[in-house]
C-alpha cells in the first residue's frame, strides 16, 4: 500500500523543499548546483559542511531531507530504513529526479552543471537513480517523468555509498556515463568496500569515468558526529579532508 498518491514532480519537488537546506555562494549566480543525499540515519547529518566547502568555490547546493517529508523520525529511519524494511534506494531515487526537475527552472541553477552526491543511503539513491533513469517514476510513485529525468547532470560523488541487496547499479550499469568520485573507508562493516568498488569497476567499463579514495582504518560514517552506532568512528582529520575532496572535485567537474 502506498503511504502517498502517485504524485507530479512538481508536487514532489515542492514536499521535500519545504524541508531542504539550499547553500548558495555570495552573488546571485547562475551557480553550478549540487543535490546532496543523507544517509539511512540522521538527515541532520555532515551535509552542510560538504555544502559550505563547495560553496567557497561556487557552487550552490541543495541538502535533501528525505524523511521529514515522508513523517519518518530519526528512530523510525535508524529501525527501518537502516535495515531495509523502508524506502530503499529505487524509491528515493524520485526525490532527486524531482528536485533536478525544479531546480532547472530556476534563474539561480546551471540547468546543464548539475551534480548528485549521496552518502550511504543516499548514494545508493543516487546510483539507482543512474540505473534505472525514467524506471524510477514505478518506484518512485511519480507520474510526469521525461525520457531524460537526469539532464544536465554533470557527475556523482559517492561516499560509503549501500552497493549490496536491492541495488540496481551492478545489475543494470548506469544509463548515464558521467565522471564519478567514490569514497570509501577501509574498515567500513557496513558498505565495505567490495561491492562499492565492484560497482566501479562496472560503470567504469561502460566509459565512466570514476575515481576512487579509501581512507586508511576509517569506518562507515566516519564524517558524522552524530552517529549512535558504536562501531561507527568519527574522524575531523579524514572529515576535513573529505570536504575539502568534494569541493575540489565539484570544482573540477562543474566550473
């Protein structure tokens, strides 16, 4: 059963931006924009700091909660979203379709220098949403998606992203070859680095192309203070350096 009607994009869009964050460089832009995606536990999470360093170098962002909208509180996301139970990636994937479809009507955004980052969760909803294309209005309970939902999406960025169960990126490649950023760590039990680097190696073959950095002894969600998961390690230094990565990347791929 459906917890919401098939919806528009527009309605989609204007659900979840009543509860997004948007990070703008100073000027009035047109700014290269980038769709930044929590993971499966707090959508309060490291986000905004990945947002403000890209913004230093221009570029705009829009913070995406996905569970307020959809009435999931943090207990509820931690219990069913983290185990599968809720919302998986397919499904989420219509948010960043939504958004994009908003966000390149408006005077601020490059329509055609559009980047998607997710964490976690959040990159396996970007990684789907790159598999499955237009596929994603059946699971995303949307109606009005164009052949090309993701025009002028420039790149990905991808940390710790979820390749296991469910995913469709090792099943089905990706319908767009885009350059991509993937960021791992090397003690992560919960993504773990096989099945995200498999996936590289299949969307790289398909003439993506896709840079890779582990951190040495970093765990899942090794940039979020908030985590209550103990065998989940916070870590400033790789933080830092996590941000600054993003911002350099988004810099080299959308100015």
């Amino acid at each position: 059963m459906r917890r919401f009607p098939r919806e528009t994009l527009d309605a989609r869009a204007e659900r979840l931006l009543a509860h997004c964050q948007i990070i703008k460089p100073e000027g009035d832009g047109p700014f290269p924009t980038a769709f930044l995606f929590h993971g499966c536990g707090d959508p309060d999470g490291p986000q905004p700091g990945y947002a403000k360093a890209a913004a230093a170098k221009g570029i705009a962002s829009i913070v995406v909660d996905s569970f307020r909208p959809r009435g999931i509180s943090l207990t509820e996301a931690r219990v069913l979203v983290c185990s599968g139970l809720r919302l998986w990636g397919r499904e989420r994937a219509g948010d960043l379709i939504s958004l994009m479809h908003w966000a390149r009507g408006q005077n601020w955004v490059k329509a055609d220098r559009l980047a998607a980052a997710g964490w976690s969760h959040g990159g396996w909803t970007v990684m789907d949403a790159l598999a499955l294309g237009a596929e994603v209005a059946e699971f995303a309970d949307l109606e009005d998606v164009p052949a090309d939902p993701l025009a002028g999406l420039s790149t990905a960025f991808l940390v710790y992203p979820w390749c296991g169960l469910g995913a469709q990126t090792l099943r089905k490649g990706w319908q767009k070859s885009i350059p991509t950023f993937l960021m791992l760590g090397e003690d992560d039990t919960l993504s773990g680095t096989r099945y995200p680097l498999k996936a590289a190696d299949k969307i790289r073959s398909e003439g993506a192309p896709v840079e890779t950095h582990i951190y040495p002894g970093a765990t899942h969600s090794f940039d979020e203070e908030t985590s209550v998961n103990p065998t989940f390690r916070y870590n400033a230094a790789q933080t830092a350096d996590a941000q600054a990565r993003f911002a350099d990347w988004m810099a080299s791929q959308l100015l």
